[in-house]
C-alpha cells in the first residue's frame, strides 16, 4: 500500500506510516506536475540521504550496495501505478531517507543554471584544474573561489588566472576570487584539491595513491569537519588521492559529534562525489584507439572502481571479452608510470578529465565518471546529477565483469 503526504507544499509518498505528514488522496497527488519525494528509512552508514529514482525497482530498496549498477529487468506495473513509472522515466521522483536527522533540507533544494564553486589548494593538480574551469566553465560557472595555505602562492594564481582574458571580450570567463578559509563553503561546490606526501619522481613506490592516503586523510578531516560546522549544503568534489578512500573519510568525520559519536548531521554520503576515475577512461580511451582490436571500447566499453589498483575497464558490455579488457586494465592502471619514466608528475589528465571537464559535466547535468556511495564504499562508475540528484548507470553486466566488480568493492570495503 502507498501512502499519500503533504508537507508545506511538498507532495511526498512512502510505503510507510508518517503520521507526522498531512495524509492526502491519490487523486490529488496525480495531478502535481512537479518533482515527489519517496520516504523510506535506511541505516545511515550504509544509504544515502537522497538520490534520483530513475527505476521502479529503486522503490523497494533495502539495502544499497554494489548491485546498484545492475539493471532490474522485471515488471512493476502490477506493484505501482502507471502515472508513478511515468514521472520516475521523467526523472521526478526522489527518494529521502528518514533516518538522516536533516533529510527535510531535502525538500528545499533547488537547480541554479550557474554554480559558485570553491576550491582548495593551487598545487600542480588545483592550479590546472582552476585553468580548465575558468577556460571551459562560462556557461555554467557562475564564479571560482580559490583559497591555498601558502599566500603567495594564492596571490600568484589569483593575478595570473585573471589575466587570462579574450581580446574584445574580457567578461567571457568566470570571474575568481581569492578567499579567506572561513568563507571556503559559501558556494554550490567545494573541490578539495589538497594533498601532501606525494613521492617524488624516480621513486620506486608500486601505488603512489595509497602512499598519500594517511596524509591526506588528516587533511580531509580537518574540512569534512569545517563542512559540517559551516552546515554545508553543496557537492563536497573530492579529487585529491586516493579519491575513492578519502570520499569516505569525509563522509565518516562530517557525522561525528564532538564526543566522537556518530549523529549523521554533516555532509550526506550523497553529497560527496569522487572525481578520479575520468582519467582511467581518457587514458583507456587513449590505448584503445591504437588498433582495431580495441577501438570498440569507445563505444562500448565502461570503467569502474577506483582511481587506482582494482580498477576495471570493461572493453565492452554487450560483447564482453576477459582478454582485451584485461589489456586495456593493466595498461590504463600503469599510464602514469610511463609520464613518471619521462621525469614527470602525471598530473594535467588527471586534472582536466577526471576534475575540470567532469565537473563541468556534474553541473550541466551530463554524465560522467564519479566516485558515489553504495552502501559500504565510493564506488567509481558512470553517473550523472539529475533533477539536482545522482542517478547511477545500471546495466545488464555480464557474469563475470560483474564478478570483478564485486571485488574491487569488497576491497575498498575493507580499507575502511
């Protein structure tokens, strides 16, 4: 049985009882053109706050896990009405877990054409990120933010990025502006580019991410924390390494109180989203296209899991072969090892396709390649935010990708 809920001007629907809500009749909720809300009430450590219900099985959720990527091929036109599929292929039903102690900010949020974005760090990967957003961000950047502990170093890019301007034209970038750290979280996304303890080059180091990862992890505390005092309502953009891991740092630190107790009143699971595995698809993409036995992979193929060792590139879904994608895995997995034979930090693909070009796609809702909650983990895929909340791609996988995926998830699981 559904039922029906109104609440100050929102319409809301569950399979449970609130009796908190105004109880309404179907009838009246049919006729809403705008966007419902799916109540249910998860545990959580392991379920987002919110998300896009872009298929009826998302309804009957009891759990959430690496099986989100799956697609569900049964029918539900006997379990829900047909108006209520219809607005979920619409993209207009969302779902809110109770359980969080402020999922009602849920019901306030709203789209915005143009983004405020604040960023972190002006090292090598945040000052080439800041280049490709105030380069390629005009249509859906409203303004950049740019705040670095080292101030002339901030001064540096504050002077150097704006004048970087068009002839004839000198409005035709997002303006930036140099920040104080307690203004870092007044913006729509906060893009945590900070990082400490990367080996140098010539170092003999296997997963130079997970060298940074204790690191970086106390430096993603310190703003998870910050995030959380400030009541930040934005995308906290983890792009710094390992992605994957720190994304669940942040999400763990946000929602300890100051006893240390975990009260789930920082950032939402949802809220922070991984930005490294754009680069695992560049760089697949970049090998594939060297022979005719792998250029099906643009078309075809995916990459899942993390930024890293355990990630997957899958040749193609529907016409999967173990072999090629094991080739195209192992070469995309040691592509930075070959800038780093060259004597340098491979660090402006990183920076463009995994930061400023899936960001931008973040923002115009366009899909792309994040890092988002499953239950236990960040889990690398493709995504998209639609309707101002994630919608993960869910596929028919073939048996054993599937299999690897599992995998790689019970691996990061168990990191922490």
């Amino acid at each position: 049985m559904i039922n029906y809920y109104k609440h100050n001007g929102k319409y809301l629907f569950s399979f449970l009882e609130y009796d908190e809500f105004e109880r309404i009749s179907e009838k009246e909720i049919i006729t809403y053109e705008g966007s419902l809300y799916f109540l249910n009430r998860l545990n959580p450590f392991e379920s987002r706050r919110s998300f896009l219900i872009s298929h009826p099985s998302l309804l009957f959720l009891k759990k959430e896990g690496v099986d989100l990527l799956l697609l569900d091929n049964k029918d539900y036109s006997n379990s829900i009405p047909s108006w209520l599929i219809d607005k979920i292929n619409k993209g207009l039903v969302i779902s809110i877990n109770t359980q969080y102690p402020n999922w009602k900010m849920e019901l306030e949020k709203g789209n915005k054409s143009k983004w405020k974005i604040n960023l972190l760090a002006l090292g090598d990967v945040g000052s080439t990120l800041l280049i490709g957003l105030r380069l390629l961000g005009k249509d859906c950047i409203k303004e950049i933010g740019i705040y670095d502990r080292n101030f002339n170093r901030l001064k540096r890019w504050e002077y150097e990025i704006n004048q970087i301007v068009k002839a004839f034209d000198e409005e035709s970038f997002p303006a930036v502006f140099p920040l104080n750290k307690d203004q870092l979280f007044d913006c729509d996304m906060f893009v945590f580019c900070a990082s400490k303890g990367v080996p140098p080059v010539g170092s003999q180091v296997e997963d130079v991410r997970m060298v940074q990862f204790e690191s970086n992890s106390e430096i993603i505390k310190e703003y998870a924390t910050l995030a959380r005092n400030e009541g930040f309502k934005g995308i906290f953009a983890v792009v710094s390494d390992p992605v994957d891991l720190l994304c669940k740092v942040a999400f763990l630190e946000s929602n300890k109180d100051e006893e240390g107790k975990y009260d789930f009143k920082g950032l939402a699971s949802d809220q922070i989203i991984g930005y490294g595995l754009g680069v695992m698809n560049s760089r697949a993409s970049f090998y594939a296209k060297k022979s005719k036995k792998t250029i099906h992979f643009l078309k075809e193929g995916r990459v899942f899991g993390p930024h890293g060792k355990g990630l997957i590139v899958a040749d193609s879904i529907e016409n999967y072969d173990e072999d090629i994608s094991e080739y195209l895995t192992n070469k995309t997995i040691n592509a930075n090892k070959e800038i780093r034979k060259l004597g340098f930090k491979p660090y402006v693909a990183p920076s463009l396709s995994s930061g400023a070009l899936s960001i931008i796609s973040t923002i115009k809702g366009d899909w792309f390649y994040g890092a988002t909650y499953m239950g236990r983990a960040y889990m690398g895929t493709k995504c998209r935010l639609r309707n101002n909340k994630i919608e993960i791609e869910q596929l028919n996988l073939p048996s054993k990708l599937f299999e690897k995926i599992e995998k790689t998830y019970e691996r990061l699981v168990s990191i922490i």
